[in-house]
C-alpha cells in the first residue's frame, strides 16, 4: 500500500514542480504530506495496543462504526480512508491562508494540479503560512490564517484519522469523516464554492441520519437548532456581503472607502452577536471578526455556505436519495461554473 502511494506522491509531486507552484512550496507540500503517510496505523491495530489510552479507543470504535455507516446508508466510498490513525503531534495538520484585495470580498485563488484552482494555499507549516501571508499583507490583501484539523486528497491516498480531528465533539468527528469522504464522490477543479457546499450537504444530511439511527432525539433538535442559527448567521453575513461589494464598487476616495468598510464590519459584528446572544451560543468567529474586521473572513464563509440552500433544495427535490441527489449533482458539473452558480447559489449582487 505504501509503495502503491509512494508511487502516485512521486507522480504528483513532479507535476507539481511542473506547473509554476515553487520548489519551496511544492518541498513543503511533499515532506508534510509523507510525514503524514508514514504515521499512519490501522485502527484496528490501535484499538488492540494495550498502551492504547481508552478515550483513544473509544473514539476510534466510534469513528470504525461511522465509517461503516458512511458506506451503507450514506452511498459513500467504501475504500480505505479513514480506516488507519496517525498521531502527527501538533493542533492542526494544515494552515490555510485565504487572501483578497482590500476592495473585494471574492477570495485569491491559486491553482494546483488535480485539485484545480481554489481559494486558499496550504501549508504544513505554520511558520511558512504566516510569513506567505505577511508577504500578502504588505501587498495590502486582507488576509485571514486558519489552522485545519483535517482535509482531503480527493481519494488519490488512503487518507487517516488524523489526531487533530480528535479535537472535534464526537458527532463534529463523524460529520467530518462525511464531509471529506464526500469530496471523493464529487469534486470540480476550480469551483472550491460548489465543493465545499456539497460537502457540507452531505455532511448535514449524514449527521441527521446518523443521530436518528442511535435514537437520540434530543440531540437531534440541538443538531437541527445549530444549524438554524447558523443558517442565520450566514444570512446576515451574505447580506453584508452584498453592501460591501456595492461599497467596494463605488468612485469615491479610498480613505473613505476604509472609513465606511470598518463600520460596515462594526455593524455586521455586532448583529451577528445579538443573534447568537439571542440564541444563547457564542462562537470565536465573531470575537475574531470583531477584532479583525477582514474580507477574508467573509470569503470563507461563503466559500463553504454561498451553494449550500440550492443544493439542500436539491437533496429535497430527490426525496433525500442521496444515489440520485449524487447523480444529479455530477449531472451539474457537466456545465459550466456559470450556469452551476447561477442555479445554485446565492447571487453576489443583490439583497
């Protein structure tokens, strides 16, 4: 298995010397990728070590059944991601950095072999992250630094639970197996929106099933409450999107384009907080936003939420087949990303 994956890494790895990426980057991209590779260990094997931790065990059993359950209920890839451990002792796998000019909200994008042009750059150092992001920052991009528990190689290696995963809630755990296996069955070069809203599609609709078949009720209402609020939370930010792209889009002097931008993210901060105030959560993203009112914040956020209503419209429209929601979904990626936004996500200019 190793040697089989060794293989393909190789193959990537030339490519990607190839394509204008930078040696630094692409030596970066490949020593964090290996080091990964080579902690893994099954999880069965863990589960049976003896100097195994129980909390250790009891996760991994857990994740052994929701991987199982992704294969049988959910029409996911039956391969074997998610079916070895690796301890790699540190908070996050990745730091992606996510930059836009300081007069837009549409997110920098970079482009890759295989995974085609997306709105952020990963790196498995932090170090490496934040000096490419100060080099962005003197260029005068907004510019946001995000450590990433977990992510996917689209199939192309036996991807692990990683130990920065475990950091998760157990029910954030298993949607998050979801979420990644669910970008080996649809993933679109160039369209880093489209991907991540189905993702997350599947994601949800996994978990909802997931806590219906373990009969727990009321954690099912809490699941279905946070999503509710997050559904607000997005709306709002959505909407102060489109004042900022109209703000953005205006002749008048810069300083005065600064001036009403940072009130415009005062104002954002401070509803969104009376929303979740209301809602009795409290999240870190707002204490950050309100801290560092950034475009780059919102970028990401929209990356991830901009196409998620029109594909759970989707997923309703089948009934919540998901074989057919996954049919009609690989139908759309046979048109153009144009025709695929304007079906099914949310319009950047207007209210």
């Amino acid at each position: 298995m190793i040697l089989t994956d060794l293989r393909t890494w190789l193959i990537l790895m030339l490519a990607l010397s190839q394509s204008g990426c930078g040696v630094l980057y692409v030596a970066q991209a490949a020593r964090g990728q290996w080091q990964v590779m080579a902690a893994r260990r099954p999880i069965s094997d863990v589960i049976a070590d003896p100097q195994a931790s129980p909390e250790l065990v009891h996760r991994l059993e857990q994740v052994r059944a929701a991987r199982a359950f992704a294969t049988h209920d959910l029409d996911l890839p039956d391969n074997k991601s998610y079916t070895t451990y690796a301890d790699i002792n540190r908070d996050y796998v990745v730091w992606n950095v996510v930059a836009t000019p300081e007069f837009s909200v549409e997110p920098r994008q970079w482009c890759f072999p295989i995974a085609g042009c997306v709105a952020y750059r990963g790196y498995f150092s932090e170090q490496r992250a934040r000096k490419f992001a100060a080099h962005l920052e003197r260029n005068g991009d907004d510019v946001l630094v995000e450590g990433v528990p977990a992510y996917s190689t689209l199939g192309k290696f036996a991807d692990p639970v990683l130990s920065t995963m475990l950091g998760y809630g157990a029910d954030e755990l298993v949607g998050t197996i979801f979420h990644e296996l669910a970008h080996q069955v649809v993933y679109l070069p160039g369209d880093t929106a489209f991907n991540e809203a189905f993702a997350v599609t599947v994601e949800q609709e996994g978990l909802a099933r997931w806590l219906a078949r373990q009969h727990r009720p009321q954690d099912a209402a809490l699941f279905e409450q946070r999503l509710a609020v997050r559904s607000a939370v997005v709306a709002v930010v959505m909407r102060y999107r489109v004042l900022l792209t109209r703000l953005y889009g205006e002749t008048i002097p810069d300083h005065a384009k600064r001036a009403r931008k940072r009130e415009i993210f005062a104002q954002l901060a401070a509803e969104i907080a009376a929303l979740e105030l209301a809602a009795g959560v409290h999240s870190r993203w707002v204490r950050d936003l309100a801290a560092d009112p950034n475009n780059a914040r919102l970028a990401t956020l929209a990356t991830y939420y901009d196409c998620v209503p029109g594909l759970q419209h989707l997923l309703e429209l089948q009934q919540h087949d998901l074989a057919k929601f996954y049919q009609r979904v690989r139908e759309a990626a046979r048109a153009t990303k144009l025709e695929r936004h304007a079906e099914f996500c949310s319009p950047k200019g207007a209210l």
